[in-house]
C-alpha cells in the first residue's frame, strides 16, 4: 500500500506518541546498570518481563499503523490526542488492550531495588552525624537514604502484609532490617532513641548484621580516630596510670567508678557477663565518648579489686 504523505504523517505520529508514552524499548526501558550500588533484594524480573512485552506490543502496532487501511490512519491521524481511541472496528489492529495493560504495569523504581539511583544514599552526610535513629539505620543499612521514605511509611507495609497482600521485595527487606535493628535500640514509651554511631557498630559486628558496604564503611571511618585513643590507653597498666598520681588520689579514683558501676548500672563484680558495660557504653556515647566494653570491664574490676570487699 502506498500512503499520501499525510497518512504517513499519522502512522509516524503514532509510532512517536508511543514512545513519548513507554519511551524508546531499545533506550529508555534497557535495565539500568545497578551493578556498582545493587544491593538487597530487588523485583528485576518483573522489570525485564515488562521490556520483554514493551518490544512485542511495540513491534505490533508499528506493524499495524503500516498495513492500516487510507481511510483508518486517517481517522486515526486526527484521534492520536486521545490516547489511541479509534473506532473500535480498528482496536484490536493496535493492541489498544495490551497498551493499557503496559500502561498499568510499568514497574516503578522500587522494583530496581533500593539500588535505585532515585534511593542514592549519601553515605559521607549521614555518616558525619553524632547519632541515628532506627529509621536511618534501617535504610542506610540497605543502601536507601532516609529521606526517600517518611518514618511511619513502615506501618503501612505491616498493614499491607496483615491483609495478605504482598510488598514490593526491597520493601519487604527494609521491614526485616527495621524489626532486627528495633531489638537493639531503646525504647522511651515515646518512641526509639537515636544511637551514637559507635553502639550502632557493635550491634552491626556482635549480632553478624548484613549491611551496606558503604554505610559500614562511614561507621568504621567516623570511629577509627577514636578507637586509636582507646588503644593507646588500653595499653597503659593501672600502675603507669597511677605513677602521676598519689596513692590516695589513686584510690579515690577507683573508689568513686566502683561505686557508680555498681550502684549506678548494678555491676555485679564477680559475674562472668555484665549488662553493665554495655550500659555504661551507651551512656558514654549519648556524651560523645567511645569507649569499648572491654575495656571498660577492665578498668571497672581494677577499681572493684581495689576497694574493699566488706
């Protein structure tokens, strides 16, 4: 069939208004490259399902506005504003109904996964900041920046699950993560309170958490300086801690830790395991002091050696 130029005017504007409306298959739907940020879990099949029917349903109607009868491309020409709308007579020569369903289907950023770059997180920011809350944690933990997602949005996904219906796989592992890392941090009766960056660390390492590289990183980046001291001290005897002072400034120092540790967090001097360190560890962050619990441990038992036992 050889078109007036008009009529195939109207097939090249059909073929163009598609590809304004699902963009071009073969660029703007190619997968986008997540290998250097893919991280947790994602719904890419749906994604390439989605290309895989966006090609044929393409190929389709490109192949039918070519073979459509003068009189149908032209009536077709001056309907394109509305969607693909034509006489119903030509519809199924379109795939009028596979448009719409791709129209219904088209996956959003969430299926990438939170390796999305619309979900980038920035590691260096929140990494600066002195504490985090169960919020940041749990998203920056999976890769995802805290701002992408408003911190009740975790309420409607339990909801959504509690109806039987099922969530969008990145989704559902930023639940998982929030329910562990919810066991960690302190409950006030008004909600969860921030955490000092290194406490968020040694739940990370002692409970074998999985997270993202690069939030992991920052942690390790904010606390090394901090670590250094505490090696430097840890190192020093109590003997060579006590040389610069008097004998009895030396026990007045031993006195007043033992009893803040054991009438202040209840440290039970002959125990093997101590909740105490790990509260005394987190009240010293919550001031901006890093100190691990072993060597807190160490330097409460000489202050308890110390003092007398009756």
């Amino acid at each position: 069939m050889i078109c007036h130029k008009g009529l195939f005017d109207a097939a090249y504007a059909g073929r163009t208004r598609f590809d304004c409306r699902f963009g071009d298959g073969e660029k703007i739907w190619q997968t986008i490259d997540l290998e250097a940020t893919r991280f947790g879990a994602n719904n890419l099949n749906q994604v390439e399902d989605f290309e895989t029917n966006l090609r044929e349903v393409r190929n389709e109607v490109f192949v039918a506005l070519e073979q459509m009868p003068d009189k149908s491309l032209s009536d077709f020409r001056s309907m394109i504003a509305d969607s693909f709308r034509i006489d119903e007579s030509d519809v199924d020569a379109i795939s009028a109904k596979k448009i719409d369903r791709l129209d219904r289907s088209i996956p959003p950023p969430v299926a990438y996964g939170f390796g999305h770059p619309s979900y980038t997180a920035r590691f260096g920011f929140w990494a600066k900041m002195p504490r985090l809350s169960l919020h940041e944690v749990s998203l920056l933990s999976i890769g995802a920046d805290p701002s992408c997602m408003k911190d009740d949005k975790f309420s409607e996904f339990q909801k959504t699950l509690d109806r039987g219906k099922s969530l969008w796989a990145a989704h559902a592992s930023f639940l998982e993560q929030r329910e562990i890392f919810s066991r960690c941090f302190h409950f006030t009766g008004f909600g969860y309170a921030p955490e000092g960056i290194s406490q968020i660390k040694h739940w990370i390492d002692d409970l074998d958490i999985l997270v993202h590289p690069e939030f992991y990183e920052g942690l390790e980046a904010r606390i090394a300086p901090k670590q250094a001291e505490v090696v430097a001290t840890d190192s020093l005897t109590s003997a060579q801690l006590s040389s610069s002072l008097t004998d009895k400034e030396t026990e007045t120092l031993y006195k007043l830790i033992a009893a803040m540790a054991i009438r202040g967090y209840a440290f039970e001097p002959d125990a093997k395991r101590n909740q105490a360190t790990a509260d005394i560890r987190s009240d010293l962050d919550l001031l901006g002091i890093s100190l691990d619990q072993k060597t807190i441990l160490k330097w409460v038992r000489i202050a308890c050696d110390v003092v007398p036992k009756d």
